[in-house]
C-alpha cells in the first residue's frame, strides 16, 4: 500500500477517534465533576505521553518552542476539554456536535492571524455563511436548549482552532504528534497536582460506562488520536486528508444516536450538513495548491 492510501486510512481512523470525544465526554460529566475531569484526562495523557517521549529519545523543544507549546496546551490540553465539559451539563452530546462542524473554519481563520495564511476572497463568503447557519441554528432552538451550553460550545471551538493551528505551525518544526505530546507534558505538573486536589471523596457513585468514557477521553481523544491524525496528514498531504475532518460531525451523532440513544432532529442534520458543505467551500479557498504543497514538504518526516 502506497504512502498516500495509508495516510487517508490514518486520518480517517483520527477523525473516527475524535468523534466519540463528545459524546464520551457526555456519559463521563454524569458521574465525574467537568473540572475533575478536564483536569484527570489531561494528567493521564500527560504520563502516557511522557513515558512516549523518553522511550522513542526525543529531542527536547528549544526555548523558542515553549511558548507556541504552551499556546497549544491552554488551547486543546485544558481550554477545549473544560469548555465542552462544561457545556455539555446545559446541552446534549448531539446539539453540540453541530458546533464542531466549524472546527475546520476556525482553524483556518487562526491560521490567518497565527501562520500567516492569505486565504482568497471567496473562502470568507463560506466562512459568513457557515458561522450565520450555526448562530440561526441556536436562535431557533426551543427552550431545552441551553444560551449557556451554545456559547461555551462557541468558545470550545476557538479554543481548540488557536490550539489546532499553533501545533500545526509548529508541527513543521518539531513534528506532529510530538507537538501534542510535549503539551501534554508541559502541563502535567499543573494538571496532575489539580486533578490530585480536586479528586473527589469516593467514587461509589460513578458507574462503569463513566469509567469507560475516562479512559476514551484520557487515551484516545487527549493522545492516540493525535498520533494517527497527524501521521494521516504527513503522509496522504494536509490539504487532501484534512478534508476528512469534516465527517467528524456525522460520525458523531450517529453515535450520539446509537450509543446514547439521543434525538438527531432533521434541523439538526439538515444544519450539520449545511455547515459541513459551507467549511468543505471555505477550506477549498483557504490557501493555494502550491502553497499546500511547500507548507507539505517542509514537514518533518516521522521518526
């Protein structure tokens, strides 16, 4: 199998990994507080990650790397976690989903003002389209839905897009799933002393399918995911693999759907895949051919 059919098979298994993240951060905040476990998720991946870097001899980022490092740990190790934590107390794992479909969008537009990216004209017609199809989408939800749930879901996603792309800016350097691991690692002695002090006083309440979610998040959406996303882009090319970030809101509520046994609204999905269709425009016209492919061969290889 060639390089590029086996980076389209690595980026799809990462973007199947990051869809059960919310849904699995859904079962987890019924049983664990969302601080708790913002903060125990990203101490557990921090060991695992630590423990990766030592065997595989990796070279320590120079000092010029650690701010951008620390940048991409506020952004995707505690700000993206704590937020949707957070917000899926107020809204359900389906509702939420459909924020997630501007991932990609608020990754470009970060992009711009972080890596110096020049999108052409057109790209911020899909980028105004995307975002007013997701504001309407909250504006007309009936009174289950949460003010407060949308808006830390907003957050979440901007968050998460400074965080995706200062680690892809940086990728370039230092490679991409070391990028994560050494976020990881920088807030590991914040994160593990917390997560110590808010540990709670028994966990007899907290059910089995909670404890799952712990170890999906901790292990899978904090750190196995990164390593199969990134090698997806490095291999099949960022522009093309990346391109499969945007099923990531239809695998989610199909397990929304399956798995928790949520209600998926036709608004619902008729929003998703409108706004699927609007970041899918936006990303087209983020950046030139010939650009992705200098911003491509100037990644290191994977060690």
């Amino acid at each position: 199998m060639d390089e590029s059919k086996s980076g389209w098979i690595y980026g799809f298994i990462g973007v199947a990994i990051f869809s059960g993240s919310l849904p699995a951060t859904r079962v987890a905040v019924a049983d664990f507080d969302p601080v708790f476990l913002t903060l125990i998720r990203a101490a557990i991946a921090g060991v695992l990650a630590l423990a990766l870097l030592v065997l595989l001899r990796q070279e320590r980022p120079g000092r010029s790397d650690l701010a951008p490092l620390f940048i991409v740990a506020l952004g995707v190790v505690v700000g993206f976690p704590l937020l949707t934590a957070l917000a899926l107390e107020h809204i359900t794992s389906a509702h939420s989903i459909v924020f997630i479909g501007l991932l990609p969008l608020a990754t470009a537009i970060f992009a711009v003002l972080r890596a110096g990216d020049r999108p052409r004209p057109a790209f911020w017609v899909f980028a105004v389209a995307g975002s007013t199809l997701v504001a309407g989408f909250a504006l007309t939800q009936d009174l289950s839905a949460s003010w407060t749930g949308d808006i830390l879901m907003f957050a979440a996603i901007i968050a998460c897009g400074l965080g995706y792309a200062e680690g892809a800016k940086l990728s370039r350097k230092l490679g991409g799933w070391q990028v994560i691991s050494w976020a990881l690692v920088l807030s590991l002695p914040i994160m593990a002393p917390l997560a110590i002090y808010t540990l709670p006083a028994s966990f007899a309440g907290v059910s089995q399918p909670s404890w799952i979610a712990l170890a999906y998040v901790s292990l899978f959406s904090m750190l196995i995911g990164f390593v199969f996303w990134y090698r997806g882009l490095a291999q099949g090319g960022i522009a093309a693999v990346g391109q499969l970030q945007l099923l990531q809101p239809f695998m989610g509520l199909m397990l929304a759907a399956t798995l928790l046994q949520e209600e998926v609204s036709w608004p619902m999905a008729a929003v998703s895949v409108a706004v699927v269709v609007c970041v899918a425009g936006a990303k087209n016209f983020a950046k030139s051919p010939e650009l992705s492919k200098s911003k491509l061969a100037s990644q290191p290889a994977l060690r």
